[in-house]
C-alpha cells in the first residue's frame, strides 16, 4: 500500500517537474508586429518567428547580395540586423518603436542582408 502511494507521488512530482521545465524553456513565439525595410525597394515582414535568422538581401547585379538601407521596427521585440551571411558577426540591435540605417555614405556596400529575432 505504501509502495504504491510513493509511486503516485513520483508520478506527480515527475509531472510537475516537466510541466515547469516546459513553461520554464518559453517556447519560441512570433514577434507581435512589423519589421519595415526600404532604400532598394520596400519590404514587410509580419509576426517574424522569434530567434530566427531571416534572409532579406536580393541577390542582384552587379552585387552578390543588395540588401536594404533602413529597418524601422515596429513589433513588440528588439531587432538585430546583420551585413554579413546568416545573421554571423557584429549586428545593430534596433529596439522596438525605433528606425536604424545601415550606412549613409557606404550604403548600398554596406546594407541590412540579414535580421534575427529577439
């Protein structure tokens, strides 16, 4: 009798445990919102995933990859956007409610390609 009391202790214990561990992990939710992108056409990117690496770049002559010149964030999540391949290197984080340029001077050398989430 005693056995099996402990068993459905353990049983419940476990449950709790993983129903915490779950909640614990927050599962990856979308950004609530839009992400604007302009200066080499117009972009939108709505209810982007959050921690994922979106491509944005076109791949146009007589550039690999012309990205955009301005971000401006309009989700409920902060933004980095990247120069370089698959959201790798130094990024610019744009917060939300605000706009980011990737270069006056240099740009469309230097051009938002890649945007990450969260």
């Amino acid at each position: 009798m005693k056995m099996r009391r402990n068993a459905g202790r353990t049983l419940a214990m476990g449950a709790m445990a993983t129903s915490l561990l779950i909640l614990g992990t927050g599962a990856a939710e979308a950004a609530t919102g839009t992400l604007e992108f302009s200066g080499n056409g117009e972009r939108t990117l709505t209810n982007p995933k959050d921690g994922a690496c979106y491509k944005l770049a076109k791949n146009t002559p007589p550039w690999d990859s012309l990205g955009y010149k301005k971000i401006t964030n309009h989700t409920n999540k902060k933004v980095t956007w990247y120069t370089a391949d698959n959201c790798q290197g130094d990024g610019s984080t744009v917060e939300p409610g605000k706009t980011s340029e990737s270069s006056p001077t240099w740009w469309p050398l230097v051009s938002i390609r890649y945007v990450k989430i969260g």
